[in-house]
C-alpha cells in the first residue's frame, strides 16, 4: 500500500499556514502594523523631548492645507478614502477564500437596530470611563494631550470629522478585530492569545499619545474582543467606536477653551 500522499496532505496544510500568516502581516503592515510602528517612533521623541508629556500636544484631526480650505478638504478625503483601502483588500481576501467578503464577519446592514442599540450601550460605558482615565492619566504626566480636531472653522469641519470617525471606526474594528482574530482562530492560536494580540496592537498604535492611550486602548481592545466573541458580529463595535469618535471629534470642537475641565495644549 503507498502511503506518498500524506506527506503532500500535510505539505499543502503547512504552506496554507504559511500563506496565512504572510498575509495576515502584509495586510497590518499596510494599515495598523504600521501606525503602531509610527506611535512607537512618535513616542519615543515625546518621551526624550524636553517638558512632560502631558505638556505636548497630539493633535488627531489637523490641518493640511493651512489658510486653503478647498485644498484642505480635498487632502482631507482623500486620507480618509486612501485609508479604507486595506479593508477592501481584507474583503477580497476573503472573497477568495470562499466566504460572503466582509459579510462572513458580521459587517452588513441585515441587523441596523440590533447594532446601533449594543454599540450605543458599548459606547456609553466605554466613553465614560475611557475620558476619566485619559484625564486621570494626564493629570499624572503619563499622557500627552490629546487634541482630537484642530481644523479651521469652514462648512466642511463637522462632516469631515463625522467621516474620519466612520473610517477609524470601520478599519480598525474589520482588521484589528475581527478580521485578525479570524486569521490567528485559523491558525490555531488560542482565545486567550488572540486577544492578547489583537488588544496589545489597539493600544500600541496609540501609543503616540502616551502610556494612558496604550493601557486605555487595549483594555478597550480587550472588551471588543469579548463582545465580538460573543455576538459573532463586528458591526456592533463599528456602531461603538464611530459613536466614541462622533462625540470626541465633535464634543472637543464645541468645548474646547469653553470648559475649565477639558484639557487644551
């Protein structure tokens, strides 16, 4: 009896994990694998620049075009387009792989009060919590102050930051949530490992804002993981973070320099 054909069964099944793994680190190295290498570059030069760290400035939503507001609002969506790219790359990626692209991890319209209904209640208990940590954080000099819009006063200002809080929301939560976990689950890591991965990359690539946003965002991280276990569906968490980003975007641009509480460069 030949028994040639199981070395070539399991050869195929390792150069699957192979392939698996390359792909997974390319599609993070052209989206949250990089920013988390950046915030760490960036953290570095917070960290040896003279002054606290709650005395610089990180400023999420700035300007490009100073004093150009048409060419400004063109570099605005243009980053915001460019930076959904590695999503459509994840939905063809698993396109080919046989499954409904982004459908097979629960990101569609078929559940809309189901989803805003558990990401409203995520976002409420997250958001309230994460901004007396950052505040906590800062007022004992382990985080920089964030500045989450610094854009110029034109008609454009509250849709822009109403899009760049939609495009965080969905790339993050696609890839570094359940797109990741569904690669390292195929794998063979453990649910406790993948957690541990997906929640320690959230925090690192905001690392740039100090250690509070690397502890805040991976404990973040950490409930996301849970709650996609449990629901099987990653649009909720889309509907959490867009909702968390609306209201920091948005809340900043209103109170800023209005209110003694919340912190300004």
């Amino acid at each position: 009896m030949r028994t040639e054909p199981e070395p070539v069964v399991k050869a195929l099944h390792d150069d699957g994990r192979s392939m698996l793994r390359t792909e997974t680190l390319l599609v993070l190295a052209l989206s949250l694998g990089a920013s988390a290498v950046s915030s760490l570059i960036s953290f570095i030069g917070s960290l040896t620049k003279p002054g606290g760290l709650k005395d610089q400035a990180a400023t999420l939503n700035g300007s490009y075009a100073p004093g150009r507001p048409w060419l400004d609002l063109a570099w605005q969506l243009f980053g915001i387009g460019t930076a959904l790219v590695p999503v459509l790359l994840v939905a063809h990626l698993l396109t080919r792989e046989g499954v409904p692209g982004l459908r097979a991890l629960g990101f569609d319209r078929s559940r809309p009060g189901w989803d805003l209904g558990r990401g409203a209640l995520v976002a409420a208990g997250i958001g309230s919590a994460g901004l007396a940590f950052y505040l906590g954080a800062r007022a004992s000099g382990f985080n920089l102050t964030v500045v989450p819009e610094a854009l110029p006063d034109v008609w454009w200002k509250f849709p822009v930051l109403i899009l760049s809080a939609v495009q965080n929301s969905v790339v993050e939560e696609v890839i570094v949530l359940a797109y990741l976990l569904r690669r390292l689950d195929q794998l063979g890591w453990s649910p406790t490992a993948a957690l541990l991965a997906s929640s320690v990359l959230r925090g690192s690539y905001h690392l740039y804002q100090g250690i509070g946003g690397f502890i805040g965002n991976m404990v973040m991280g950490a409930v996301f993981v849970l709650a996609y276990r449990r629901w099987g569906r990653v649009m909720p968490l889309v509907v959490a973070h867009a909702l968390l980003d609306v209201v920091a975007f948005g809340g900043y641009a209103l109170l800023a320099g209005k209110v003694g509480w919340l912190p300004t460069p």
